[in-house]
C-alpha cells in the first residue's frame, strides 16, 4: 500500500500567499504552521483473471466505487492477468503487506487452514446461497475467517458466485453409469480428482491449454469446467454433450491483507468493505447472467444439455469423504455437520 501526503488547493493557496506576501502578519504565520497535509491510500489489486473477465469487470466498480466514495483519498490500482503471480503466491503477498487486495476461492486457504478445503469437495457445496451461508451464517465459516484474520493475515471481506463446474462428453450423460469408464481430463486438483474418480471415469490430468485439442482427436472423452471456460475455450466446438452435474460450486472470495486493513482510517475502512460488497454482488450478477445466456448459446452451436439425477453422483462421491475427514482431523465430522445444515 502506498501512502502520500497531499495538501488541500484551498491550503496549498494560503501557503503559496504566505510566501509572496511581505505584509503576512504573525497571525497569518500562526495559521501556517497549523496546515495539516492529508493523507491518501493507494492500494495493489492483484488478481490471475484478464481485461475481459467478468472478474475485472467488477473489480473496475470497486476502484470507480472507493474514488467516488473517498473523493480520491482512497484508489485501487489493478494488476490482472497474473502480474503478480498465481492465487497462493499473491495470498502470499497479502500475508507479508507487500499486496492488498486479491481474489481466491475460499477452499484454497486449505492450504493453512485444512478444514478450509472441503469447501471445494464435490456436492459439499449444493449452491452459491449454501455456500454463503457457510461462509457467513455459520460458526463453521465465521470461526475459519476469524482465524485467517488472526493466524495469517488475511480478511475475507465478502465472497461473489464464479460459476458451477459441469461435465462435457463426447457421449450423452442421463446417470451415472454413462461415465463409466470415460476418460475425463481433470486439473491437478485432488479434489476433482476424486470426482472422476468416484463417478466412475478414469481422471486424466493435463494442461488447460492442451485440453481442446485431445478433446478433438478424441485422446480424451469429456472435461469438467464452469461454463464460462467451455465458451472462452470454445469447448463446444468439439464436444457434443454437457452434462449439468453441478458437482462444485466455485467463488472468488475478495481477500484483503490484515496489514493494510488495520493501516486504513476507519472511515476508509467502511467505505473499502461497502465497495467490495457492490463489487461481489456485481460478480454474481455478472456470472449468474453469463451462464443463463450461455446455456442457450451452447444449444444453438448444437451442444444437447442433460440433466442427470444427482443423488446418485453424490452418494458415489460421498464415498471419498472420510478422507478428507481423517486429513481435517479433529472436530472434521463437526465441521462437515455445520455445512449440512446450512443447506437451504
């Protein structure tokens, strides 16, 4: 965070009167050395999503929000496209102060927290307003945030929707069993390892740029991705079938270093959490929009979308829980009890 001290116009012209007058009398002497600069705030906003993202789209309110409201006492400089790095080396910036402000979803502070991680474990989460219950209206979340503010130095100040991970195949999906055996191209994610695995696909990690062209020469059957990556991808040109398997919902959480909130004024303070809270609810505005036109933007180019019976998805899955249970350790089935009665 950058911090400047600049004088007021009205200020800066008593001073400059003061100078170029030989008639300023001692009063007006007095008056200043009573000038008191004011301080203003530039903070870093870093973030892996690019120009044409509906990431930085909202994050653009945020800095046009955080002008206004401050009058330019508090600005927003954003840096995408993973400038400074990915999602865990710029939480890592945050924890340090030499970053302000990032997005990261609220299961990657697994990587401190363990509990954390079962936010991003298929059909853990049913929906965004499940999750934002967790997060917000439970003991599970607000005891997890408080501990990253307290132990790590990072504040969750508010969460937006960044869409639903779903199933394309090159064959239609109607349950369960017609994954059998297909092979599925998975990020490095355990998580979504387990899923292929559990829905009875054989999980064939791969780099995401490489991903269109084996879905095309058919070197593999199917990829799971929220459906803003099958159109900027342009997956549906070489896939014939999507599946609505819903099976992880995810967020981009905005995150704030500790360092930098306990350095701004209170009121800029509150105008920085109102900001960020315009900002979320734009964001899921943005991606709720997105996926509803897509959806019929994929019928059009000839895609045939299914909507399988998830409780059978789900009951496979479940089967990979205690896993997680056992890496958690204690208190992981209390933990786990609290999401479930969050659902809605």
């Amino acid at each position: 965070m950058k911090r400047s001290l600049v004088l007021s116009s009205v200020l800066m012209g008593l001073f400059m009167t003061a100078c170029g007058s030989d008639e300023m009398t001692s009063e007006n002497e007095g008056n200043e050395s009573n000038v008191e600069p004011e301080e203003s705030y530039e903070l870093q906003f870093g973030m892996q999503a690019g120009t044409q993202s509906n990431e930085y789209e909202a994050a653009q309110q945020l800095v046009d929000y955080v002008e206004e409201e401050s009058d330019g006492e508090l600005s927003i400089s954003l840096y995408p496209d993973g400038q400074l790095g990915d999602d865990l080396g710029m939480l890592g910036q945050l924890q340090d102060g030499s970053l302000d402000i990032t997005l990261a979803e609220m299961g990657r502070f697994g990587q401190w927290v363990p509990r954390a991680e079962l936010l991003m474990v298929p059909y853990m989460i049913e929906d965004y307003e499940h999750l934002e219950q967790v997060v917000y209206e439970s003991s599970y979340g607000e005891e997890l945030r408080e501990e990253l503010i307290n132990d790590f130095n990072l504040r969750v100040v508010d969460t937006g929707y960044n869409g639903t991970r779903q199933t394309t195949t090159n064959t239609e999906i109607n349950e369960l069993k017609d994954l059998e055996g297909l092979s599925l191209r998975v990020p490095e994610a355990q998580t979504l390892l387990d899923y292929a695995q559990y829905v009875g696909a054989n999980p064939t990690p791969m780099n995401f740029g490489e991903v269109y062209l084996a879905l095309q020469t058919n070197q593999v059957d199917g990829q799971e991705n929220p459906l803003s990556a099958v159109d900027a991808q342009s997956f549906y040109e070489v896939q014939d079938y999507l599946a609505m398997t819903n099976h992880v919902v995810n967020d981009a959480s905005y995150v704030v270093s500790e360092l930098t909130w306990q350095e701004l004024p209170n009121h800029l303070q509150e105008i920085l959490s109102d900001g960020i809270s315009e900002a979320s609810q734009y964001h899921t505005e943005l991606f709720v929009t997105e996926e509803e036109e897509l959806l019929d933007f994929f019928e059009e180019e000839g895609m045939t979308i299914t909507h399988p019976d998830l409780e059978e998805f789900e009951e496979a899955v479940s089967e990979v829980y205690p896993e997680y249970l056992e890496k958690i350790g204690e208190g992981a089935e209390e933990y786990m009890d609290q999401i479930e009665e969050a659902r809605h």
